[in-house]
C-alpha cells in the first residue's frame, strides 16, 4: 500500500476537505493532522496517542482504519511500544501466580498472625466471661444494656462493609466519532478500541473500577445513573472511574487496545 501520509491527504483532497474541517470534526490539532499527513512523527505526543489520532483520521475519511494502524507499527512503532504497561504487568503478576512455590515452608506473617489470632481469641473469651450476667434482676438489667450497646456498632460496620464493595455502572453515548477502551480493575478489556458513531449503541458496563481511554471527548458519560462531564483534550483522554468518583489517568496509564 501507499505511505500513510499521502494515503490521508490524497482521501481528504478528493473529499475537498481542508485541514480546519478536519480539526473541528474530530477535535485533532491542525498541526497533528498535518504531521500525519507528513508522517513527521516526532511532532505527535507519543505512539499512544499516534494511534488513536491516525484511527480517527481514517475513520473520519472513510478509510480503512485498521490497515493505516498496523501499517504505522510495522513501520514506525518501537517494539517496547507494542505492549500497553498496566495490562502487561498484570499479565505478568497472574503468570507468577500461577506458578508453583517451591519452598513449601510457612511464611514468617504466618506464625505472627496465629500468635495474634489466638490472642484475640483469648482477650474475647476474658472479656465475655467478666460481662456474663449473674442471676440477679440488676444483674439482668445491666446485661441486657450492654448486649443492646454492643451490637449497635454492628449496624455501622456492616454499612461500612456494603459501601466499600460498591460497584459502578458506566454509560456512554457518542455525539460525534469517538475512539474507545475500557478495561476492568483486574486488567480484562471490556471495550477493545472501537471507534463509534453518532447512533450507535456502547455497552454498559458494571465493575468495582474502570480505565478508560477516549479518543476525544465526543461522548456524554454517566456514572451510576449521574452525568459526568468529559474534559477536553486535544489528545487521548485517560480517566479512573470509582464508585467514590472519576480522576484523571496519568498518560502512562491509560489503557489502550491497539
């Protein structure tokens, strides 16, 4: 096939398409545009980013996105670029669980922990004896208060409990072209780099955690029903959704499906 910069510009030319056009559609920087059709791709922030923007170009002129993508990493991307951080090292870190220990000896915190157990245990024991009520009516009054004070906190823990394994639902709905993917907490890609259309349907999700990587801030987003405002960029947006709220990703973290 063609270079990849002269395949864009000669797709936009035919359309009569100028670059300013372009740069409002898909909220890309004119001058990012103009170094991809220049393949001058020190200009551009990053291999990430290189690649989201290159698939919304193409997509924007009709162009098959996919093939410009993997023709950009044959030709221009390191081999340490390939693989995306946060999912590789989980895929590093299930691999060493898997594998089997050698030293089937006891860890060091174990004993501890069973030293600490058995102290607990004992201190419980101690304190329920000294608090049994004694066959008297007065010592049934004052039983039967502290049994009511002790389980009170009982209510507030359990609350505690429930709102720390809260989940999220998140829901996105394009209003212009938009790049997309969505990983769990656990590293399991749920949205794989689709790119989706006014019209089109993404899936809702649900899961303790989300990152997110937007190829621009085309989508209206809701979190547990809430709208949440998406920030504009002129580059990929990386965002952490929780049950307690939505943060910003630093680039280095923000997941990617390519």
């Amino acid at each position: 096939m063609a270079s990849i910069g002269p395949t864009l510009r000669d797709a936009r030319t035919r359309a009569r398409i100028d670059l300013a056009e372009v740069e409002a559609q898909t909220k890309i920087r004119a001058r990012y545009l103009r170094a991809m059709e220049n393949e001058a791709w020190d200009v551009l922030p990053g291999p990430v980013y290189t690649k989201s923007f290159l698939r919304t170009y193409a997509d924007h002129l009709g162009l098959d996105s996919r093939m410009l993508v993997e023709e950009f990493k044959r030709h221009c991307e390191q081999p340490a670029d390939h693989e995306p951080y946060p999912i590789a090292s989980l895929r590093r870190e299930r691999e060493r669980e898997r594998r089997p220990r050698r030293n089937l000896a006891p860890p060091p915190w174990l004993a501890i922990a069973a030293v600490l157990g058995a102290v607990v245990v004992a201190l419980f024991v101690i304190g329920e004896y000294a608090l049994k009520p004694k066959n008297t009516p007065q010592a049934g009054i004052h039983a039967g208060v502290h049994h009511h004070a002790h389980h009170r906190p009982t209510t507030h823990t359990s609350a505690a409990a429930v709102h720390h394994f809260r989940k999220v639902t998140l829901q996105l709905v394009p209003t212009a072209p938009v790049y997309v993917c969505l990983v769990n907490g656990a590293g399991k890609r749920l949205i794989g780099g689709v790119t989706y259309s006014p019209g089109q349907t993404i899936p809702s999700e649900t899961a303790r955690e989300f990152l997110l990587t937007l190829g621009n801030a085309n989508v209206q987003m809701k979190v547990n029903g809430k709208p949440v405002p998406v920030p504009q960029s002129v580059t990929a947006i990386g965002l952490r959704i929780r049950p307690r709220g939505t943060s910003p990703l630093p680039p280095t973290l923000d997941p990617t499906c390519a």
